[in-house]
C-alpha cells in the first residue's frame, strides 16, 4: 500500500519559531528567577474564593466573565464593553492577532522583545517585521518609518520583556501621532505595576482619546496568577468587538474568575508586594552595577544583562549554585526579582562571578 497522504495542514510548523518556556524549577530548594513569576504565595482571600468556584467545576463558567468585568471597569475606569479578558495576556494577544492580521500583512514589534510575538504572528499567516533595539530600549523612530501600507499592527511591550526598558510618554506620543490611524497599536504592558518612573505613560490613559490604541494587561505577574491564566485586552468598541468574535467560548475559567476578582479585592496588599518587588530591583541593580555589571534601566520585575556568547556560562554558574535564570540564546540572561534572600543569593552569585 503507498503511503497515506500527510494531512495538509495550514501552517507549516518546521519552519516557525519555538516558544521556549521557563524550565519547571527540579526542586522547591531551586530559587526560580527565570519567568518573571511574583514570588509570593496567593493571598487567603484568594484561595478561599477559589475553594468556593472548585464546587461548581461541573458547570460552565460565565462566558463574559460579566463580573470580572464589571469589577475591572469600575477599577480602570473604562467601559465594560472596552474590556475582554482571556486566557491570559498571551491568549488575548493571539486573538488580537487573529482579528488584525492575516495572510500578506505585516505585524511590526521590536526585537528583542517578549519571543512569542513572531510565534504567534507566524501562525496567523502574517509576516512578523523586527525592528532592532536601540541602546536596549524601542527604537520608536525607526519603528515608525517601517509601517507600510500592509502593516496592520504594532506591539510595543512596554516596559520591554527581557530587558526591562520603558518607553517614555513624549515619544510613545509622537510615535501614536505618526501611525497610520488604520494600524493598530497594542501596547502591551503585561509590567505594567512595576512602573515607577512617572514619565513612562499608562497605556490606559493613552487609549482613551486614540480609536487605534488597545492596552494588553495581565494577573500574572503583579497579581500573582500566572498558573490560572487571566488577562485582559482595553480597546475601542470596534476593536474589542473583534477580539471578542476570534476568542474561543468560556476561555476564562472559573476559578481564574474567582481568583482575579479576589485579587482585584486585595489590591491594596497585592500592591505592597509589588513596591517591595520594585525596591528589590532597585536594590539588585545597585548592587549588580557596583560589582561591575552594566544592567539597563528596568521598570519590570526582571533585570537584563548582555552577556553576549557568556549567557550559556553564567545560567550554568546560577544553576549549580541552586537560582534558575533565563538565558536568551547568545544575547544575554534575564534575571527575575525575587524575594530578599532569593535577590541576596543571585547577588552572591554575580558578584562571585564577575570577581
Ligand atoms: N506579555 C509579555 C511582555 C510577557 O512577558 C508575558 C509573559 N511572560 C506575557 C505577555 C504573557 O503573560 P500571560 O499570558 O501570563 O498574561
């Protein structure tokens, strides 16, 4: 018998990027530095309310996740019908993607930025367009000058996953005032409560007076939510309309509902860790750049250091020493801010190292 036909599929993955998540840490004794995780437990609020949501697994979750709306709305101060949630900001990105873009356009981001935008670009058919940073940071400039009449959207990560720089409000500004009004721009700003620095501009702010700006956030970081899976899109009615169309049904489940309105309860406390986080980065800056280091500027919970054809060494050297950092291929090694003792035993580590 010849062989059976392979299933024409209509991407071919041989030739995609892969995304490369975080090693699961081998043991509770490995400090885990490497995927920009909250290193804090849930709070008791939490887990209670997700007690709660565990007797019900056997029915569907509210599609809208009307409540978590609602309750998201009156913190942001948007509309409800500007908000669509989803499995995390991941999954609304790709749906995002999915409304914008598809064969024969182009999705401009810049690069080194977070490594699923070219994965999840690909698969939509659209051609990804890299444009290369600048001193570590978006080159906003020449970002602009690359849009052409098949792009149809712009990312911009804000603060930039991995190296942690942030865009300032005057030349985001420019930048929105020189897109085409037919692109859209998403800003994603997954860090976005790890901003410290006042001239960076929220996203939320900006969108309100521009119809082609949508704000991508997350409860995974700040909030402490990664496993759950909750995110969120702000957009104008048009563009929410049409993530909406290309989400998959109930793609928000149950106990992410309950945990992130729980969290969005707790804010106040959630929000203490994060300026405990944001004074750890500072303080691990500090001490990196004192032993020598050169660390860029970061406004997320993570700092970068270009280590060039280093990085393999130095993942290795934290790795026997027991702390999980995140190397990217011969560029550099993102570190994620831990508690105290965690940032103490990474700083022991870099200051060793470089010695
Ligand atoms: N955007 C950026 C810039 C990120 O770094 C991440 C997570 N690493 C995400 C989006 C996705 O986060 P989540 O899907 O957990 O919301």
């Amino acid at each position: 018998m010849p062989p059976a036909p392979a299933p024409r599929l209509r991407v071919d993955v041989s030739g995609l990027p892969r995304y490369v998540p975080g090693r699961v840490a081998p043991s509770d004794l490995v400090d885990k530095l490497s995927s920009n995780e909250n290193p804090y437990p849930p709070l008791p609020s939490v887990l209670t309310s997700m007690r709660e949501e565990l007797g019900r697994v056997n029915r569907y979750p509210d599609a809208k996740s009307g409540e978590l709306v609602r309750e998201l709305s009156e913190a942001l101060g948007v509309p409800p019908e500007h908000l669509v949630p989803g499995t995390g900001s991941l999954g609304v990105a790709r749906d995002l993607l999915y409304a914008a873009a598809g064969e024969g356009d182009e999705v401009l981001f810049a690069w080194r930025s977070f490594e699923a935008y070219p994965l999840l670009v690909w698969a939509t058919g659209a051609t990804p367009v890299q444009i290369p940073l600048r001193e570590e940071r978006h080159d906003l400039e020449a970002m602009a000058d690359a849009v052409t009449d098949r792009t149809r959207m712009i990312v911009v990560c804000n603060p930039n996953n991995p190296t942690g720089t942030a865009v300032r409000r005057d030349e985001l500004e420019r930048f929105l005032d020189r897109v085409p009004g037919d692109v859209l721009v998403v800003l994603d700003e997954a860090y976005r409560e790890f901003v410290d620095d006042t001239d960076v501009p929220d996203g939320v702010e900006l969108y309100r007076d521009r119809p082609n700006v949508a704000v991508l956030r997350t409860f995974s970081k700040a909030y402490g939510l990664a496993r759950l899976r909750v995110g969120y899109a702000v957009a104008h009615p048009p563009v929410a309309a049409a993530l909406r169309a290309c989400t998959i049904a109930f793609s928000v489940s149950g106990l992410a509902q309950a945990a992130a309105r729980a969290s969005l309860h707790a804010s106040d406390e959630l929000l203490e860790r994060v300026r405990t986080l944001v004074t750890e980065r500072a303080r691990v800056t500090r001490a990196l750049r004192a032993s020598g280091w050169t660390v860029p500027d970061s406004q997320a919970n993570f700092v970068w250091l270009r280590l060039g054809a280093r990085s393999r060494a130095f993942t290795d050297a934290c790795e026997a020493a027991g702390v999980m950092v995140r190397p990217f291929g011969d560029e550099g090694v993102r570190i994620t801010i831990g508690t105290p003792e965690e940032n103490d035993r990474l700083l022991k580590i870099a200051g060793d190292w470089r010695a």
